[in-house]
C-alpha cells in the first residue's frame, strides 16, 4: 500500500510539474512579440537572388507561425550593397536583412570571404556547393560577426557565373585592352579589370545603366540573370561568357535584429535559410539558362569562351596577391573540387 501510494504522489508531483511547464510554455508564447523585418535586395524580384528572398520570406512566416515577417525592399530602392552595409554597420536601424556578395564584406575586413570572390576559383556550380555544404562553409559565414561587424549570416546561395558585358564588340580577352569596365570599390576586382588590361572605373550600381547608356564606362560584369533583369542588354548589348568568377552571395541578419527574436523565432531564421539555401541551388542553373536563351533571342550577342587559359593567366597577380596571406584556406577550397 505504501508504495501504491509513493506511486500515486510520484504520478501527481510529475502531472504537476508538466502541467506547470505547460502553463510556462503557453504564456511564453503568447508573449511571444510579432517582428517584421525589413530586407534589403538591390536585384528585382524576379532575378535568381530575387526568387531565393522570396522563397525565405515564406518559408521564415511559415515556421515562426506568422510571427515574423520579412519585408522585401527590391531594386536597390534601400540603395547599393555597400550603401546597406555602410547604413548597417554604421548603427542604422531601419534594414534588418540584407542578400549580399560575398565580396561586398571585403572592404569592410572580411579575410575569408574575399577567397570567395577570387577569380576562376570555383570551376562550376558543383564546386562552389560542395563548399557551401561542407563543414568548413560556417567558418565563412560567421566571420563578419567573429571579427566584430554587428550582422551574422544565414545562409549562402549564388547567382552564377559573371561575366563581362559592354555596348561596344566583345570577341576575345583582346577586345577588352582600354575600356572602362564598372566595378564596386573593392580590390580583387579593381586587380582582375587591370590584369585583363581595362580600366576600372567604379560606379554605384543604381547610376550602371545610365552610366553604360552615356559612355561613362564601356562596360561591366555581372550573372546572366542580373543582366537581363536590370536591362542592361539595352544598353550593353555584347556579353562574352569569361565566368571569371562566382557569384556566390550570403544573406545576413544585424545584431539588433537578432536580439528582437525569441529562440523559437531564431530557429525559424535558421531552418529557413537552409531551406532557402536549398532552393537556389535548385533553381539557379536553369533559371539562368532560360535568361540566357532569352536574351539570344532579343538579339544579345552571346560570345562563348572556349579556353580560360588565357583569361587565368592574365588574373594570375591579382589572385597570388590576395590569397598568399591565407594560403592553406584557398587549396582547401580550391580541392574541393
């Protein structure tokens, strides 16, 4: 009977204590705040980088039960990357997520991530997303919060291989020597632009249109899907297909953001940058060979490279300069292969 009883009291002290938790839980959640946050994209909507945001958004409302909400600004209506990041990292408040470059973090101290953006590192898609998904991708991805910047990335995605584009005739690495090729205010690219023999001249991407369409810059480089969705075959009508390098991209999230979720909230961000990191390597190749015959059709000339020998040599400086410091990392990535 005695030990019934001890059953008995075990049972009731243990439907208390679940009860309780319960209780605790459920008020947890109720307390649980509604966040919207705003999210910064300098592509249309209808871009591949464009598509991926899209496709977090949802899947972020969706696990966090409508408690979070993510406002897309598109177009570069918040300005250029560097323009986010110079806003964000300054102390603004009013953009809580941003889809970036990986090379946009360079100039601001990111080491690792400038070994994304080197030229003809990744050798196709499989390549890049064998490091994307391997154990040594957060390393990269938690590097702007490691070395002190107030964000922490999500999740990596790309947009593909980028490629040169002007309004004068591209047939060969030839036809590049004197022009003035658009670039963000960032090394490798400004060394990559003066190895192939062209002037690099740096323009906000919002002003690249109206830049190409008076002569400002001859020229500018950017993934299939970019071009065609920014218009700039306008303009820049002669795309050479070089893929000197990926456009690996990350989205990351500020540290004032963060701390305005709740765990659950945060867990949600996570899973759906998984989610969505899944989907753009899904969607991205054959999204970008459906631009790609599209604008053949609209009249581009589209000039294949059959050898990139050439193109690798002349970039052979500017790759040596900005991988010596970290050597080891760079033929980890380039091994995985």
């Amino acid at each position: 009977m005695k030990r019934v009883l001890i059953v008995l009291l075990a049972l009731l002290l243990s439907s208390t204590l679940l009860f309780a938790a319960g209780e605790k839980e459920a008020a947890e959640a109720g307390a649980e705040k509604n966040v919207k946050l705003v999210y910064a994209e300098v592509n249309p909507l209808d871009s591949i980088v464009g598509k991926t945001g899209v496709y977090f958004k949802e899947q972020v409302e969706k696990l966090s039960d409508g408690t979070v909400t993510i406002d897309i600004q598109a177009s570069g209506v918040l300005g250029s990357e560097n323009d986010v990041l110079d806003s964000i990292l300054g102390g603004g408040t009013s953009i809580d997520m941003s889809r970036i470059s990986a090379f946009a973090l360079t100039s601001y101290g990111a080491e690792k991530s400038k070994l994304l953006s080197i030229p003809f590192t990744f050798e196709n898609r499989e390549h890049f997303w064998a490091f994307a998904n391997s154990d040594l991708a957060p390393e990269f991805l938690n590097e702007p919060h490691d070395i002190g910047l107030p964000i922490r990335g999500v999740f990596y995605g790309e947009e593909g291989f980028r490629h040169f584009f002007a309004a004068k005739h591209i047939g060969g690495i030839e036809d590049l020597a004197g022009m003035k090729l658009r670039v963000s205010n960032d090394p490798v690219m400004n060394g990559m632009v003066r190895g192939l023999g062209a002037s690099p001249t740096v323009v906000s991407f919002g002003e690249l249109y109206s830049a190409l369409q008076t002569g400002v810059v001859d020229g500018a480089e950017q993934p299939i899907a970019n071009y065609k969705a920014n218009a700039f075959h306008e303009v820049a009508p002669n795309l050479i297909l070089d893929g000197h390098t990926l456009g690996a991209i990350q989205v990351v999230i500020t540290d004032t953001a963060w701390g305005k979720l709740s765990e659950r909230q945060r867990e949600a961000i996570m899973e759906a940058g998984k989610l969505a990191q899944a989907y753009n390597a899904e969607i991205s190749e054959n999204a970008e060979n459906e631009v790609l015959a599209e604008l053949k059709a609209e009249g581009v000339n589209v000039v294949d490279v059959a050898d990139k020998t050439p193109w690798a040599e002349a970039t052979k400086a500017v790759i040596e300069e900005n991988t010596k410091s970290q050597a080891a990392l760079y033929q980890q990535i380039k091994d995985m292969k």
